[in-house]
C-alpha cells in the first residue's frame, strides 16, 4: 500500500510537448549546483573608470539589458586597468546576466561575437557542464521558475533577487542533447519576433521621417490631375475646434474613461486593473462621442490626448477638456499633427507658463500652424494610415509570434 501511495505523490518530471527522439525523466537540481559561477559584477562608482572606447572595455549597465537582450544604446568604456583589476565582473560569451532591480523575470545570454565586456550591478551567472545556457536562458522564463522567484519577492514594491536566491531555485532540465534541442527551437521563434520587431521599428522610424517632410512642406502631393493643391495657409487652431462640456446629469452614460499617454482612450477598470476609482457621483462627468478629442490638461505634456474611437460613447472627469473638429480639418490629418515636434514643442512652451503645468483650451487655439486644403489633408491621411495599417498589422505578428512561443514554453518545459 505504501509503495502505491508514493507512486500516486511522485511526479514525473516529463513535459506534455516533447520531441519524439527523446524519452526519460528529466533532472531536477538547485541552480547553486548548476552554476561554475554565481556572482555580482562591480558595485559602485565607475565614473572614475571611464575612458574612450578606443582605450578602454565596453561597460555593460543595467540599462543595456533589454528583454532578453544585450542592447548597446549610450555605450561606456572603462580603462583596461579597472578591467583587469575586477576580474570577478568581466563577461564572456555564453555568460547569462541578470538585472539585481526592477527585473522583469528576463535573463539575457552574452552572444559569442561579444566584445570583451565588464559589468556594473548585474548578476552574472554561468553554467556548468550539465546545463547549457541556452536552455538556463529559456526555463529561468518559464512559468515554474517565475513562481519560484514570485514567491521569494511578494511583498516588493520593485524586483529584487539576490545571487542567494537565485541560487535556491530548482531547475528542471533533460540531457544535453535534448536541450540543445529545445534551445535551438525556441531560439528560431525568438529570432522570428526579433525581425518582426526591428521591422516595426524601420516602418515607425520611416513614418516619422514621411511626417517630419509632410508637415513641414518639403513633401507634396499632386491632386489626380497631377496638379499643385494651394499652398498651405496659416491659421489658429481654434478656428477648427468646437468645444464641448455636456454633463452626464441624467446619469444616461455609466462607462468611465481615461486618456493613456500609450493607448488612448480606456475605461478605468481597464486602467486601474478592475477598480473603479471614479466618484460615486458621476452627474458632472463630461459626455465624450466618438470622434472628440479629449486630454488632461496637466498631463497632455506627457502625450495624454486622443481621439475617441474604440467606444461609441463614454464620460471622462470633470478636469478634462473635450473638443470636436469643423470640416475643414481631417481627424486623421490633426490626430498626426498633435504627434509632430512642432505641436509637442507648442504644449511644453504652454505649459511652463502656466501655474499648474496644464493647458487649457484657451491656449490650445492659441497654437498657429499652416494648414494645406481639405482634399490634401485628406490625401496626407490616407498615405499616413496606410503606414499605420502595415504597423499594426506587424504588431499583430509579433503578438501572435510572442503568444505562440508562450504556449510552447508552457508545454515544454517541467
């Protein structure tokens, strides 16, 4: 009976998704036991230590370390000396790195063309022969170790982990082979969401090229004729805006909305993770149709405005102002223009004028720009929306690409 009920409590260590040329259960150990080296690279002040990078050795910062990535973005250098003198955080390919603060549960993998590197502040960690990094790069992501490290930092307003802690989490690992296997497989997956990534970044980057020409009359369209539009006549934003403060009196309207510097409009138990944070008295709330434009006056210098599209209707707080737009301004055309540096610029010099940080409506119509004809804001929208479509549609893939790895992960690791 015994030996029936230990049989019963014994899992075994075997995924659901597994290749067919394997079999066999699979190991479980201490990271302590799996690691030749578990340590914290240089901590302090390296300033001293900074060179040129023709004379020194590349820094690697928590900043650098990007998902699971190694980006070189605001490259330092310190001296060969500081390099030599702190051999405990010099970095080698293959090596795994870990943020000590503020950590999303990602580790990153020194590639083999990595240059020779030291690091400030980040856990170093580097297997030993039973476990390859590759595969330590993947499982430390997966669901079981996450809950390992979840359980060691509730209670912390920001991630930290320790080289101790991380030394007690259980690792569960096959044979070399089989996580070569593994590795290799998810690496193609990782690869994938990386073009699709830089792609995105390339048609952001060249919108905000096409834009910058656009709204600054370097580039024109021809009307179907192949005809010049008239020039460009400049004008007060206000003679566009139509501003509207309706109340929500009758309580007709109950969804509540928010203005997301990232994502628009959203309702605020969205916002707020299911809390509705609104008042309990929601007569004096304003009313917001779709196509108004609304923002927070104090925080639309950090991008809170937007254009009402994915809800028919909704209320914002009292402390927003909402507008709609004439006819002779396209919706797409303004939503693109409040994104170019001439109209961020606009806002800032507004509200450092102003007593709370904020802009009000007022000081919005205050803002002069040079308008072209309907028929070409109508053009340049369309042209710009187009790129957006192609965006979007590459976000989808990497969402797409990312949940896929994601039910794979799940099912291949233990």
């Amino acid at each position: 009976m015994q030996e029936v009920k230990e049989h019963i409590a014994t899992k075994k260590l075997v995924p659901q998704l597994r290749f067919n040329e394997f079999d066999g259960e699979w190991e479980r150990n201490y990271v302590n036991e799996l690691a030749s080296k578990l340590k914290v690279g240089f901590v302090g002040t390296c300033e001293p230590y900074y060179t040129t990078s023709e004379e020194g050795v590349l820094l690697v910062r928590t900043g650098n370390l990007k998902g699971v990535h190694i980006e070189l973005d605001e490259e330092k250098y310190v001296t060969r000396a500081f390099h030599d003198k702190n051999k405990k955080s010099q970095i080698y390919p293959g090596d795994l790195l870990l943020a000590r603060h503020g950590g999303n549960g990602e580790i990153c993998r020194v590639p083999e063309d990595f240059p020779t590197a030291n690091c400030l502040n980040i856990v170093i960690l580097r297997t030993n022969s039973e476990l390859k990094s590759e595969y330590f790069q993947l499982v430390y992501s997966s669901f079981a170790v996450q809950k390992q490290i979840s359980a060691v930092t509730a209670g912390s307003t920001q991630v930290v982990i320790n080289t101790k802690e991380i030394g007690k989490l259980k690792i569960v690992y096959p044979s070399l082979p089989e996580q070569q296997k593994i590795a290799s497989f998810l690496s193609a997956v990782d690869e994938k969401i990386q073009q699709l990534t830089k792609k995105k970044a390339l048609l952001e980057q060249y919108k905000k090229g096409v834009m910058q020409q656009l709204f600054s009359g370097q580039l024109r369209f021809k009307d179907e004729n192949g005809n010049s539009y008239p020039d460009w006549e400049e004008k007060r934003l206000g003679e566009y805006l139509i501003h509207k403060s309706t109340r929500n009196k009758d309580l007709s309207v109950e969804l509540v909305l928010s203005v997301s510097n990232k994502k628009g409009f959203i309702s605020q138990e969205e916002q707020f993770d299911g809390y509705e944070v609104a008042s309990k008295d929601v007569s004096n709330y304003k009313i917001v149709d779709r196509d108004d434009i609304a923002y927070n006056p104090s925080r639309i210098n950090v991008g809170s405005i937007a254009r009402l599209i994915n809800f028919e209707q909704g209320i914002v707080s009292p402390m927003y102002v909402i507008f709609s737009l004439k006819n002779g301004l396209n919706k797409i055309f303004f939503e693109n223009l409040y994104n170019t540096h001439r109209f961020k610029h606009l806002i800032k010099v507004g509200c450092s004028g102003s007593v709370r940080d904020s802009l009000n409506f007022d000081d919005l119509c205050d803002f002069e720009f040079k308008f072209p004809s309907i028929e070409e804001q109508q053009k340049i929208a369309r042209y710009l929306s187009s790129i957006d479509t192609k965006i979007e549609a590459v976000n989808n893939q990497i969402t797409q690409t990312q949940t896929f790895k994601k039910g794979l992960s799940q099912q291949m690791f233990v």
